[in-house]
C-alpha cells in the first residue's frame, strides 16, 4: 500500500544519499561505466543576478568573516593594473579558506569577472553543494582525471573573458607545501594567449588545514601576494611556461618572508627555496608549514 | 561497449532496488548479501535496419537468396509472430513490418501473385484489425487485409493440414495454406531463448492435436529450463515436428529477428537503469511515475501500462534454414540476457511486471502471474535454477482476482471449477484438459471471438509445473489472498514478512537472490 509522498521521498532521499555523496556498491564498482561524466550546469552562476548576490555574499559576509578570524595581509595588487582579463591566476592550494581569500583580496572588478576551477568529484559531486560553491564563489567544475572533457568550461569561460583561479595542485596541500604540479592552467593560457598571473598564499594551511572546517583561534597571519603577470613566449611550450609560473610562484613566498629585492638576489643566484619544502622527515616538513606567519605591523608599544 | 551482465551483491552503499509488481512498481531494501542479477547493458541496435533486412535476404544462412526461391504462379505464405511477442510491444515502425515489406518487394519483383500472409497465433486470441495493422504496417495492411491477410485459426478442419506423425508419435498438424505452399516464410520475433527456431511453425501454425504432444505437465518437468532449447523436452518435440515438415517438402525459409534491452521508453527510462545509477533526474521521475500511478484509478493505470511501447533496438536479423537461422539468433539474445551466477540460493525474488505473453491490450488474471512468475521467471536459467531445490520463490505482485471476460472465458471456469478442486497439474491434464479443449463454447468463442482456445490456461498452468515441483514454498507478496490461496500458495503483506515465512522451509539465515528484471536477463547458473 502506498505510504504518504513524504515517505516515499525520504526512502528515496535516504537510498540514494541526497545530502551526501553518492556511492556505488562495492561489488558494482568494477562494472562502472567510464562515461564522460555529465557536467552539473553553471552558466546560470555567472547572470548578472548571480553576480549581485554572490559580491553581497563575499563582501558582506565573506569577507568580515575572513578577516575577522585570520589576519590578512594583501600585497601586490598593483600588479594587474598593467594586465587586461582575461587572465589566469595561478596559485599555492592548502586550505578551504584560500578561495575566499582570494576573491575577497581582488578589487571588485576583477572578483566580479573571475570564476574558480573545482574538482568536480568533490565539489560536484552532489547538487547542493555544487549550486552552492557555483553561487558562493562562481566555481565551474574541472576533472581532476584529465581527458578531453577536463577544461571545456575553462576554455569556454576564457573565450568569453572570464578570469580564471586555478589550483594547479588540483588539491589542497597535504602537508603544507606544493604538491604535484599540473600544467592545465600553462596549457590553457599558451592555447589562448593569456597571461598568467602567479598568487602566492602563505600562512592559510597554518590557519586552517586540511580537516578543519573553520580556522584556528587566535587570528592567525595570512598573505596573499600577487605576482606580475607572465605571457607565455612566442612558440614556447606550455611545459616551459609551467616551470616559469612555478619559479615566478616560488620566489613570490621568498618576497613574501622576506622582501622583493633580497628574493631577486636569491632568484638570481638561484638560492630561492623550493615550495615543495624542506627534504627532511614529514613531521618537519609539517612543522615548518604549520608555524604561523609571523605577525605584521608595529607590534607591542609596551614590553 | 555495452557492460555484461553481472550479479550484485547488496552491501550498505546499496540504494533500494526498483521491483515491479503488477501495474505498479516500487523501491525496496533487501537484506545485506542478498543477490541481484541485473542483466547486460542494452546492445547497441543495428543503424541501417532495412540494410541489414535486405542482406539477411540476400546472404541467407544454408538456403538460396529469397530471390532464387521466388517464382511466377507459386504459392507464398508469409507467417508471423503474433501480438504475444515482443513484450512491451514495440514501436512503431514494428520489425516484423519491416521486413514482411522486404519480402513483398521481392515477391513483387519476381511476380508472385499468389500471396497471403497469416499471424501465427496458435491458440491465442485472434488480433484485431488494428493490431495487425500495427504490426505489419499500414502498406501491407492495405493491400492484404482482410482477405490475404488472417489470424491462424486452429478449430478450422478446413483451414488445417494433417501432415503426419514423428518418430515418436507425435502429431503434426499446421495451417493447410501453409502446408501447402511452395515456400513458408516465417518472420519471428525472438525476445527470449524459448521463442523461435523450430517452435515458430510447428506451434505458432499447429492444432491443439499437434500442441498436446509438448504442452504437457511431462515435457514441462523434463525442460530444464524451456529457456534452454537444448535441454528442453518442449522444444525436442517442436524440433522433431519441425523436421517433419521440412521432410514432407515444406519449405520454410525463416527470419528471426533480435532485439535489446530497450525495455523502457520515458519517462519510464529509469526503469532500464542500475538503481545507483539513477540521476536526480531519475529518482524525482520515479517518485513523481510512482505517485501518479499510485494515485490513479485502476483503469487509468491499466489504460497508461498497456499504452507503453518499448524503444527496441534490433541487434540481429538472420535469415534462411531454420536451425542454421537459430543458432545465430541464440548467440545474440544470450549476448544481451545470459548473466553467470554463481551457484544457487535458498530464495528467489522477482518483481512481477504489468504485462505477460497473454495479456497485452487486456488483463492479467492470477493464472497468468502463476504463468509469468513460476513459468517465464522460474525459468530463466541454464543449467540449473537460481533458487536450490526445496527452496522459496518470493514474488510481488498485487494478484488481482480480476479476468477479461472477452480475451480469457476459459480461465474464468478454470481458476472457479478447476483450481478449487486441485492445484496438481498432473491431476488438472488428466480428468479436466479435454473437456475444456474440446468444449464448443470455447472453440465458438477462440474462432469467432477474441478468446484464448479452451485449453489456454491448462498450458498456463503447466508452464509452471516444474517451479510447483521443485520449490519449496511460494510467497506472493501484496497480493489478493484469496486468489493466492485458491491457486495453492502463500501471501505475505510485506517483504520483510515474506521473507519470515520463508525461514520455516529454508531456515533463518537464506541466500537470497533477486532477479532485476525487467529488461530480461537470462541466469547461467554454475
């Protein structure tokens, strides 16, 4: 006999976890199909009546939170006055409060042209969440797998002029440090002639690792740092331009610890140190990535 | 590439699992480590379908081009399936139309004059008008209706050939017109391993004199499955029948046709889906299909059920001798419905779906569940069945007492006078088949009406001799009580509650296997 609808739609809701990931059964998983997977829409994320809600959002709730709980420092923001969007940000990935901080960091009219590459298996993986982060932060999905479909939208998004933030790391740091370095943010950017604007973010994966979901107490220091922008050469391969973003990335956190002309000298002496951390064992690793920044400005008047 | 079939094993990543019961459908639990069969992805159809027609006829297996076998002033007969094949029935443009338009064009060319096409629809209920017109298609129903175009009618001495006798006795009796052309062309639909190959003319064309000798409570214990013509008593006999025409001088040239399992048209498409598989798109479908259905009057959702017309897919047309034909036809519907299951379990589930071979356009009765569960289901196995000897078959399905008072009369006075006196198919055959065969009320009402022959629901009913022989205990669920209980077997009013009454025949801790169907999968149990 037919229960009430309610109870239909929570047996279906609970069965096929609609708050949560979806899940195949174990003894099913080898028989998966390896479809292209369909691609949750979000188009509608970047209408004009999105975009208003999504800079009330950022700036009226985003930002005082972010800057209320850590203490930011945002440097280098000069640097896109000599560029035109579209361009490609590139930046160091550790921690779920990069995004809003980054977007909170750019003045209005770049954040309002600027969508965010997600990994679509984690933040597409169920509507709700997908609408959310499309709405909040203007995501669009990205296959972290690869394949011929991974960087349609990008492509799409950069032909129509929309900035893109991307993480090559394709995840948020393990251990603090950059991880595996992937090259679809180069390739787009030779592909498309656009430049890449490298952004060095210190300080989050100490504020709010990976496992938190808010961050820690205390206001710790974070930074954002905008580098200049890189265009990739005439017939260069977008490998080179890689490795260019990635030397350009690493000594922007040397400018960041210490100043732009010591982090020249060292670049040119090629002493500037690597962002895949110290070779040392993985506590030292993690505690050198997890010691706050420390903190800017006068200090105590009174000791 | 389409996936194979494969056995599930319910874990708690396991979302409900779609199972239908009658004119209606619903998600259900099962316990962990239950089973589920779910059969191959649907193969891919053929593109160019009149492509592949033309060169079924040109490149015919063991047998001349149908050209060569075309002449002025010969007698052609083209038989064909009837409505009881495929199920749901097909689209239109259906493949049996298809093709009879091929052969005609042929005909036409070489100058055949003589031409009458003739359903095959044994002791099934004539097709209408506009059944065979939907059917055959509107070309071929204009030019041959009514008089070059009719039902098969069994009861007609006249219209019968008697062609003599196999080896063991067996007699052979077909459509004279058949019997008497210089070529038989048999178009044949082949939704599963029981259809087609020899059991198309011999039975489809025969006479409740021909029929007797394999529709029997012996040659239905001694088919291990009838879905496996090769250990089948039914289809060694419809075989030897076969063979016998052919050693008489019929020719037979024969297209069978295969089809995937494009099962569902939408919205009902999530009913072809893997459960976990299902979209958001899928799951608000099903609750909406559901809600509908559930909410409707009866007649409505009888009225939208019948109205389903599956988007089947052809994967093979094979044309020529008939068992050359046939082993062809088997490897494709293996290809799309054989599932490897690894050994048997203490109980079986199914999910009764809305339509059977006997009630397209009408009603399913309770002997025609008994027939779809314990006959088709049961039988959809190689070499042994899913469940273990003794063991329980759990099915769902609502079991109305209900009966179309036009398609079935004899299964009125059956499942009345017959079934409340014994459930024994063996005592049933002897004391009460040939009363009703033979009954000129029935015969009246098979020739001149739209009624199944008299003797339509015995062989319903021994079709599920072998199930009522081999298992233990049979639990309908959600059914009608009463008409559960005059056919000899059990309801329960939930699964849960089935499963309960199951532990007295196969204990507390059962293996259980459900078999996902529809679309059809076809269990090779090892």
């Amino acid at each position: 006999m037919a229960g009430s609808l309610l109870d239909e739609v929570r047996e279906v809701a609970r069965g096929w976890r609609w708050t949560r990931r979806p899940l195949v059964p174990r003894s099913a998983e080898r028989w998966q199909e390896d479809h292209e997977p369909h691609e949750f829409p979000t188009s509608w994320a970047r209408t004009a009546a999105a975009k208003a809600v999504r800079e009330g959002i950022l700036r009226f709730g985003f930002r005082p939170l972010v800057w209320n709980e850590t203490e930011p420092a945002v440097e280098g923001v000069d640097n896109l006055e000599s560029v035109r969007p579209p361009v490609i940000f590139v930046a160091n990935h550790a921690s779920h409060v990069d995004t809003p901080l980054f977007l909170c960091s750019l003045p209005k009219t770049w954040r309002e042209r600027t969508a965010v590459a997600a990994a679509a298996d984690y933040f597409f993986d169920v509507w709700w969440r997908a609408a959310t982060t499309a709405l909040v932060f203007n995501t669009f999905p990205i296959e972290r797998s690869g394949g011929k479909r991974a960087t349609l939208t990008a492509r799409r998004l950069l032909e129509e002029g929309w900035n893109l933030l991307v993480f090559p790391e394709g995840t948020r740091s393990k251990d603090g440090w950059v991880g595996r370095w992937r090259h679809g943010a180069a390739r787009l950017a030779t592909e498309h002639g656009v430049p890449l604007i490298p952004v060095a973010i210190r300080g989050t994966y100490a504020a709010m690792p990976r496992g938190r979901s808010w961050p820690r107490k205390g206001r710790m220091p974070v930074s954002v740092r905008f580098g200049r922008a890189l265009w990739p050469g005439d017939g260069e391969d977008f490998g080179s331009v890689s490795r260019r973003v990635q030397q350009e990335l690493a000594r922007l956190w040397d400018e960041d610890a210490t100043n732009w002309y010591a982090s020249l000298r060292r670049d040119a002496e090629g002493r500037t140190p690597s962002l895949a951390g110290p070779q040392a064992a993985g506590w030292r690793r993690m505690w050198a990535s997890s010691r706050p920044l420390p903190r800017r400005g006068r200090g105590k008047v009174w000791r | 590439m389409a996936r194979p079939g494969f056995v599930l094993e319910v874990d708690e990543r396991t979302p409900p699992l779609l199972v239908h019961e009658g004119e209606g459908f619903r998600v259900q639990k099962f316990p962990l480590g239950s089973r589920v069969i779910y059969p191959p992805d649907s193969l891919p159809g053929i593109k160019d379908v009149t492509g592949a027609i033309r060169q079924a006829l040109l490149n015919p297996s063991n047998s001349e081009p149908l050209t060569e076998l075309m002449k002025p002033g010969m007698r052609l007969t083209i038989a064909f399936d009837d409505i009881s094949i495929p199920l749901p029935p097909m689209q239109t443009p259906d493949i049996r139309g298809r093709i009879i338009e091929q052969v005609l064009e042929v005909a036409a060319r070489r100058g055949v004059d003589d031409v009458k096409l003739v359903v095959a629809n044994s002791l099934h209920r004539r097709m209408t008008a506009s059944e065979i017109k939907r059917a055959v298609g509107e070309r071929v129903f204009r030019s041959f209706w009514p008089n070059d175009l009719a039902n098969h009618d069994a009861e007609d001495p006249a219209a019968l050939a008697y062609v003599g006798q196999t080896d063991r006795g067996e007699d052979v009796e077909v459509n004279r017109r058949a019997a008497e052309s210089d070529l038989l062309v048999y178009v044949n639909v082949n939704l599963v391993a029981m259809d087609g190959g020899h059991k198309s003319v011999p039975v489809g064309l025969g006479s409740y004199k021909s029929l007797r000798h394999h529709h029997t409570v012996h040659t239905m214990l001694n088919s291990r499955s009838y879905m496996d013509p090769t250990h089948s008593a039914l289809h060694d006999s419809c075989a030897r029948m076969g063979r016998l025409l052919a050693s008489n001088g019929l020719r037979i040239f024969t297209i069978e046709t295969t089809l995937n399992n494009e099962t569902f048209p939408k919205p009902f498409g999530f009913m072809n889906k893997r459960e976990w598989e299902w979209s958001l798109a899928d799951q608000g479908t099903y609750l909406a299909a559901k809600r509908a259905n559930d909410k409707s009057p009866p007649r409505i959702r009888r009225e939208v059920f019948q109205r389903i017309a599956s988007p089947y897919g052809v994967t093979g047309i094979h044309a020529g001798e008939t068992e050359a034909v046939h082993a062809q036809t088997m490897v494709n519907v293996h290809r799309q419905q054989l599932v490897e299951v690894d050994g048997q379990s203490d109980v079986m589930v199914v999910g009764l779906p809305y339509i059977c071979p006997y009630n397209v356009n009408s009603i399913m009765n309770p002997i025609l569940v008994q027939c779809l569960g314990l006959g088709y289901f049961f039988n959809l196995y190689r070499n042994k069945p899913v469940v273990r000897p003794g063991g329980a078959m759990i099915l769902f399905h609502p079991v109305p007492w209900e009966f179309h008072q036009v398609h079935h009369p004899s299964y009125v006075d059956f499942f009345e006078e017959v079934l409340s006196e014994t459930n024994d198919p063996a005592q049933i055959e002897a004391k009460f088949e040939q009363q009703y065969a033979t009954d000129p009320w029935y015969i009246h009402l098979y020739r001149n009406s739209y009624a199944y022959h008299g003797v339509h629901p015995f062989y319903m009913w021994y079709w599920g001799a072998h199930a009522m022989d081999y298992l233990g205990d049979v639990i309908f669920v959600g059914a009608d009580r009463k008409a559960v209980r005059r056919m000899g077997f059990r309801t329960a009013s939930n699964f849960a509650d089935a499963l309960e009454m199951a532990e007295e025949t196969v204990g507390r801790s059962p293996r259980i296997t459900y078999l996902h169907a529809p679309p059809l999968a076809l269990a090779e149990v090892r």
